[in-house]
C-alpha cells in the first residue's frame, strides 16, 4: 500500500517538474531565460483585477496633489527608458496610508507607493529612484516567476502527503520550498535595484538617488539586524553596496 501511494506520488511531482520546466522563455528585456506559465496579456489583466484590492490594504488611492507628480514621474520612467520597449500597460498609484512606508509592483504595471515613503523623501530624483525599481520588479517579471514557482511547490507538497501519508512531513516540504522562495526574493530585489539604477539614468534622472532612498528604508525598519537569510529582502546597507559598486560602472 506505501509502494504504491509513493508511486503516485512520484507521478504527481515528476507532472509538476514537466510542466513547470516546460514553460521556459527569454525575458527581452533582462535576456535572462525564466519559467512563466503567464503570457504578458494575463500578467497585465491580472495586476488590474488586484489593484483595488491592494489598494484597499493601504488605506484606498490618496487624494492629495502629489498623485499627479508621481504619474508624471512614472510615466517619464516608462516613455524614456528601454521600459517603453516591453508589452506592459503602466499605471502609477499613490495610496493614502501615511504609517506604512512601502511600494510595491502588481504584475503588468500597476505600481503604488504610500504617502509614508513619499513624504520621507527629498527630491524628484529619489521618487524616480523608487518608482524604476518598481518598474524593474515589472520587467523582470518577478511576481510571474513566483507564481509558477508557487505552483509547482503546491504540486510537490501534494506529493510528499501522498506518499509519505503524513501531514508533519509535509509541514517539513512547505518550510524548506519557502526557504527557496525567501531567496529568490532577495535576489528579485538586487535584480530590481540593477535595472532602477539603469531605467533611472535613461530617464535623465540621477541613479545616485538610490543610494539616499536605502537609507530611507533602513530608517523605517528602525535599524533592525534581522538576519538576511531569514528575510525577503536584503538588508538595505548590503544593498547601498551592491548600488554604489553598480554605479561606479556606469557612465556619469
């Protein structure tokens, strides 16, 4: 009886493994090769059905007049970089919660950032400096890459309850698949800083901005050592070095 649920389970990760490797393309834009199940249609259609849900989160779209300074941004970064090259629609939101200091991408180009962030910053240069990161998450298809990697980890854990009949061994699946997870997400947000700094400087604003929007980051988590293999994002002083290295490369 053991033999043959291990069988089946076999059968349901090696489908799992197939599909999910099966589904690989070159990202035009970053010419890296990645595991999608999502055309850019469905990544667009679906970041539009999300918004409002995720702006509800963050205390609804502000009314305030610097939503306009921060679309004008946006949509400077997406017409003058190679952002205006790929197949996403761009919308650029500022959410009213004035505590939380955060911004984030949907898939497709629905991009937010808080009234909390943007009133810790100083200049044109550092929102331009948050939103091409934002973009970059976009370009670089990261929430696509997540979903079919969260798919085929769902696939998995149904195969080891299958075959090993036991929920605690699956409890031991689940953490490890998100161990994997945390660590692409580190690695998404260096990606999203490299093509900021680049989609900042085609836009003819200053990439150096970056560095002083870090810093803004690093003060809201209030100086927490949290230890970075246990995070989702790296620390932002790791990643002021990982900017200036990439700054000193680039034309000035």
């Amino acid at each position: 009886m053991a033999a043959a649920r291990w069988v089946i389970a076999l059968l349901i990760g090696a489908f799992g493994l197939i599909s999910y490797c099966s589904t690989t393309s070159e990202n035009p834009i970053t010419g890296e090769k990645q595991r999608v199940r999502l055309s850019a249609e469905e990544e667009i259609a679906l970041g539009r059905q999300l918004a409002p849900q995720m702006a509800a989160q963050f205390g609804g779209v502000s009314s305030s007049a610097m939503r306009e300074r921060v679309r004008q941004v946006g949509a400077r970064i997406v017409a003058q970089s190679s952002a205006s090259k790929a197949p996403y629609k761009y919308s650029f939101h500022l959410l009213a919660d004035r505590k939380t200091v955060n911004a984030f991408a949907l898939p497709g180009g629905q991009i937010f950032i808080t009234e909390a962030l943007l009133g810790s910053l100083e200049t044109e240069d550092e929102l331009a400096a948050v939103l091409g990161h934002e973009v970059g998450h976009v370009l670089a298809r990261h929430s696509a890459e997540h979903l079919a990697k969260q798919q085929l980890t769902q696939q998995l854990i149904g195969a080891v309850i299958v075959g090993s009949g036991s929920y605690d061994t699956a409890q031991l699946a689940q953490l490890a698949g998100s161990l994997i997870t945390m660590k692409h997400g580190r690695d998404d947000e260096l990606e999203s800083d490299a093509l900021g700094l680049r989609l900042v400087r085609e836009a003819g604003y200053d990439p150096r901005a970056m560095i002083r929007v870090m810093q803004v980051l690093e003060k809201a988590s209030g100086g927490s050592r949290q230890p970075e293999f246990a995070s989702t994002h790296p620390s932002p002083a790791n990643r002021i070095e990982r900017i200036r290295e990439q700054l000193a490369k680039q034309p000035q």
